[in-house]
C-alpha cells in the first residue's frame, strides 16, 4: 500500500512541476520521434497517469480483498484512463482558437463622437468602439471639431492616434 501511496504522491508533484517544466519531454525527443507520440510523452498526461495508477491501487488494494496483482491492474487501468482523458483535454485546449485581435487598421471606417475638441493644428481626443469595446484615442482633424461631434475615422496614425473627419448629415 505505501508503494502505491508514495506513486500517486509522486504523480501529483510531477504534475505541479508540470506547471513550470511542461514541454521538456516533447523537447527531448522533438525531431526524432517526429510527433508519434504527439503529446503523449507531456508532464501532465505522465503525471496523471502516475498518480491514478498509485492512488487507484491503493483504493483497491485497501478496500478489496484483493491482491497486489489485481491492485496493479486496477491502477493500470485508471492510470491509462487519466493519461488518456488528460491527453485529449489537453488538445482540446490547444485547439481553442479566439477570434482575431483587432488592429488599429480595423478603426478605419468607424464612427465615434469627440470627446476632447479637435483643434485644426493639433489633437484632441475621440471616443471609438473597437470589437464591441469603448476606446479613447487621441485624433487629429484638417478643420477644428467641437465636442460631441460625430467623426468618422479617415486613417490609424499609430496604435493611439487617428486621422478623423466631422460626419456631415
């Protein structure tokens, strides 16, 4: 029982080092096992395997009558589940795709309303929505904009200044 024990507290702390260490088994073998295992030898799929084979035998071990034999085989068996459903958890996350991050050349088109007035030689400041977001950039205008106008975005001068010119309706 203390063997089993003393596997799936191993488990567990390789799994916390694997917080911090993860990456190093595929970086060992990267290249030459050309991705037959494909994730298989990650810290967390071994530690999750190492730590239900100990801690699974030591259930069956202590709350069966069962023996060590059938104890191993017990943990064998939940220690390939746990790898497994570790190894496609893990993928499953790496697969998780954000949409894209907005770029200064995605306010070009957009209107918005001046919060600070533009003067002709200088910059004051608008209000945009950026990916459903407020946004407060400084603007710059060829003729002086007064506060509240609506504005509608010429060109992204950087990633906090734009080039705006006052909506005519």
């Amino acid at each position: 029982m203390t063997l089993f024990l003393g596997l799936g507290i191993a488990g567990v702390v390789l799994l916390a080092l694997s917080l911090i260490f993860d990456g190093i088994l595929e970086g060992l073998f990267g290249g030459v096992l050309d991705g037959l295992f494909d994730g298989l030898l990650s810290l967390p799929v071994i530690a999750g395997f190492l730590s239900m084979l100990g801690f699974g035998g030591a259930i069956v071990l202590g709350t069966t009558g069962a023996g060590t034999v059938a104890a191993t085989a017990a943990g064998l068996f939940a220690g390939l589940v746990a790898a497994w459903l570790t190894w496609k958890f893990s993928r499953a996350l790496m697969r998780d795709q954000t949409a894209a991050t907005p770029r200064g050349d995605d306010l070009v088109g957009t209107s918005g309303s001046v919060v600070t007035a533009i003067p002709a030689d200088g910059y004051g400041e608008v209000l945009l929505r950026l990916a459903g977001q407020p946004v407060k950039l400084a603007a710059k205008s060829p003729v002086p904009v007064e506060r509240g106008t609506e504005i509608w975005v010429e060109a992204a001068l950087s990633t906090t200044s734009v080039a705006v010119r006052p909506v005519e309706r």
